[in-house]
C-alpha cells in the first residue's frame, strides 16, 4: 500500500498560458508529457461511493493501470489516502489490497458482477519534477474533460504530490506559482466532479456541515480540525459564486469566514502566539468586500423591492430601487474580481499552511470536553449579561446582543458531536430563531443609513427612503416584539451537559 499525499489546485483556465510561462518552471529537474484516459467504476447504485471507495482504470500508453483509493484525511484540498495499483490484466484484481475488510467486500462475486463504468476523464498531463530534500515534488498540470451521462466538464488542475519530501515543500512550491496565477485549493476530485455529472447533481450553494471531533482530541487539535472545516466550507462555494448568479454563494463564504473567526476567538486560551493574526489578518480584505455585496443583497431584496412590488404605482421607488441595483453590481464584481485574483489564493494557500501542522499553545493537556464546558459557560454567562441588558430601542444593544447569540450558537455547533446526540438541538434551534429576528431587525435598523446614502441630495429619493421605512415599521415592530418575548428566557437560558467521559 502506498500513502498518497498530494495537495490539489483549481488553475483559472485564462491562466494557464501563464502558468506554463512561469520563471519557477525552469528550475525543474525534468518535465514529461503525457495523455491519460480513465474509467471510473462502480456499481448502478453506488456502493464503492457509498464505503468511500474509487475504482479507476488508467491507460498509460498500450498498458492499462488498477487503481483503488480509500477516503481519507481531506483538508481543503490537501489530502492524504491509501491507495493499491496493479496492472490490469482484463479483469479486476483486489487480491494486493491489504486491508482484509475492504478486500474481502470487493472481492465478492455478486459485487464483481455489477461493477460498471460511471464517467470518464481525458487530459493532457505535464508533469515536473522539483528536488525537495530528501525526496522529490512532483507538480501536474492536467488540462482536459471530464465526461458522464452525455454530459461534460472542463479539467483545469494543478497538483502537487509529495514522493519522499516535507510536506512543507508543497506550501513553497504552490506558493511561487501563485505569485502569478490564480490557484485556489480545490475541494472535488476528479472522480468526484465525475460522478456528480453522473448523477445530473445541480450545482448549490454549500453549508457549514460537522465537524467530527473526539473527546480525546487535544483542544488545539480540535481548532485545527474546525478552521480546515472552515476553510473548505468557503472553498466549496467559491466556484459557485465566481460562475453562478445566486448570491447564496457569496452569502456562504461569508459565513465560513464568520465561522472561522468565531473558531479563532472561542480557542483563543489554546492557540499559539501569533497564529490568530496570521489567519485572521490575510482575510480581512475578503471579509469587507463579501460582508458589501451581501448587504446590498439584502437592501435590494429584503427591504426595498419588497415595497416596491406592494407599491407598484410609486413613481419614486423605481430610481430608488435602481440605483441599489447599480452598488450591489459593482459590489458584487469588486467581491468577484478578488476571489478571480492570485491574492485569493495566496491567502488560503498561507492559511492550509499555518494549519498544517503547528505546534499546540499551552492548553494542550487541558481535555477538550473541558474546554468545551468552560467556554461554552463563559458563553452563557455573557449572553445572559447582554440580554439583562438589552434595550429594545438601542440598536446597540440588540446588535451586541445578537453577536453574543452568533457565538454561543457556533460555539455549541462545533461542540455538538462530545454531547449526547441531539442534547443541543432544542437551544440550537432557539438561538437561530433569536439570531434570524435580531439580524432582520438589525438590517432594518442599517437600511436607513444606506438608503440615505443611495439618495444622496435627490429629494424624491429620500421620500422613497420615508416611504420604505414607513411600510417596514409594523414588520420592525412585530420583531421588536418578538425579541421581547425572547430576553427573558437568555437571562434563563441553561445548557445541556455534555456526555460524561
């Protein structure tokens, strides 16, 4: 068995003649060249897929080439797996596969028989090799398609695979190239995209998902595992909102930023000297720039064409509304044109490598559940404070109040798999309704400024403005009164407790 490692990248396909001009490329201890066509296997209703099992066949030449993959450690894009190659000799041949588990259920005669070709790749692959004390790199760049069901997709990748050498020399190598080019970690692999045009998978944005965590981890490990989780998450949705109208993507990585930062400070006790800074700091331009266009997002959707279709014959929201329209495109093309650029991808390629791996802060003996209980108390304790302390006509407060929510929020979503299944759910549930009505009222409360500033001077525009808050007032009203019900049961809220040991 052989362990792959191997860090994958998406290549802008306008990039890649300048990829291939790349000064870096020269330094290369050889370069070869070559064309790769692959079948994937499996069965009609996807039982490898299913035991997180790949099947490929290669051919190399006149040679054809068996691989099997198992799912392994997969990190936004930086990957560790075992895997078995054999030649193909016309049929298929698990006997080297030496885990006897997966090998016996492979092996199986009425499993063999219902084996069938899901997709197919094509590409051109160009492949150097760099000197990486005490081993090698080997960087590829695979240009090609990827076909399934009559249906197909472009392959534009770089990747860059570990044969005896540092991990770190992958992060040095990636980094060069994307000085220049613009490289993003990317989150599916071929066989994955395959199997998706497969299935006639729509594309759709992408949700923060669980991160599994052991109470026996370290609570630094656990940071770790919840900012790589974090990391994907804004990976997953970045193709989808460079190539798809639906604002959800954008909304998405805002929140995976969101849930990052969150992650960065409930950790804090834990984490090495420097480290919140060297991820929190290269993300602050993303932040601005997806936190712009998404509320304008909401201005324009949630606030003024609500009006404007219950006051068609208002002559006066129309230009209002249009001029929404013309800042929430050029901010969504600022926030496009940054994640398009090499800066991007820079900024998660410094990210992936700070994570990976780094020496734990000074909590590392302390066991992780608790930690958890005493963050999560800490938690309680402040959102209780906020909520004793609210006042339904300061904004302020209601805003300090929701951002105390958000926190204890994430912080039991991270923490929920050390509880007994489903202990969180209920308070789960309570607080994104809590968080839900405090950020509706706290964009009705900043809609205000920024529709005074769409109006700048025009006095019929700032009628319009007028006209808006006045139609939302009895909707801000009901959600005052919503919070209200709500404040005094934070100033009670319990927790459940965790599993015991």
């Amino acid at each position: 068995m052989a362990e792959e490692i191997e860090l994958k990248l998406a290549l802008a396909e306008t990039h890649q003649a300048r990829f291939l001009r790349h000064p870096m490329l020269k330094q290369a201890l050889g370069r070869h060249i070559e064309t790769l066509d692959n079948i994937y296997y499996d069965t009609a209703d996807l039982s490898l897929r299913r035991r997180g099992i790949a099947l490929r066949l290669r051919r190399k030449g006149r040679d054809w080439l068996q691989t099997v993959k198992l799912a392994g450690a997969s990190h936004a894009g930086l990957s560790s797996r075992p895997e078995w190659e054999v030649p193909y000799t016309g049929h298929f041949d698990f006997s080297g596969v030496d885990q006897p588990a997966v090998r016996d259920w492979l092996q199986r005669p009425k499993l063999l028989a219902r084996i069938i070709p899901i997709c197919e790749t094509r590409f051109r692959r160009v492949t150097w090799k760099f000197n990486a004390a005490p081993g090698v790199v080997l960087l590829t760049l695979d240009r090609g398609w990827i076909i399934a069901s009559g249906r197909r997709e472009a392959i534009s990748e770089v990747e860059l695979e570990l044969a005896a050498a540092p991990v770190h020399a992958i992060f040095a190598i990636a980094t060069q190239l994307a000085q220049r080019v613009a490289l993003t970690p990317s989150v599916l692999s071929k066989a994955e995209r395959g199997y998706r045009l497969h299935l006639g998978t729509p594309p759709r944005p992408f949700k923060a998902e669980t991160v599994a965590l052991s109470p026996a981890m370290p609570p630094f490990e656990a940071f770790r595992c919840i900012a790589m989780s974090c990391l994907e998450h804004l990976q997953q949705n970045h193709h989808g909102a460079l190539t798809r109208d639906d604002p959800e993507y954008i909304h998405q990585m805002r929140v995976a930023t969101r849930r990052l930062r969150a992650a960065l400070r409930l950790f804090a006790p834990v984490l090495p000297d420097q480290l919140a800074g060297s991820l929190r700091t290269p993300l602050t331009a993303l932040m601005t720039h997806l936190g712009r266009a998404r509320d304008l997002d909401v201005l324009l959707t949630e606030i003024a064409n609500p009006v404007l279709a219950a006051l068609p014959d208002e002559p006066r929201l129309p230009a209002l509304a249009g001029d929404i329209t013309n800042r929430r495109y050029v901010a969504r093309q600022q926030a496009l044109a940054l994640l398009a650029a090499p800066d991007y991808g820079r900024t998660l390629l410094a990210a992936l490598e700070t994570l990976h791996p780094v020496p734990a802060g000074d909590g590392a003996a302390i066991p992780l559940r608790t930690f958890a209980r005493d963050r999560l108390r800490r938690l309680r304790t402040k959102l209780r404070r906020l909520a004793a302390a609210a006042d339904l006509q300061d904004p302020a407060s209601l805003h300090a109040l929701r951002i105390g929510v958000k926190r204890l929020r994430y912080a039991l979503e991270f923490f929920a798999p050390l509880a007994p299944d489903g202990a969180f759910s209920r308070v789960l549930q309570r607080l994104a309704g809590v968080q839900d009505t405090l950020g509706q009222l706290n964009d009705l409360a900043n809609a205000g400024a920024l529709l005074m500033d769409c109006a700048g001077d025009d006095p019929r525009l700032r009628e319009a403005v007028t006209l808006i808050g006045g139609w939302h007032g009895p909707r801000y009203a009901g959600l005052q009164a919503a919070v209200a019900r709500e404040l005094p049961r934070l100033t009670r809220l319990r927790l459940p407790r965790l599993s015991a040991a």
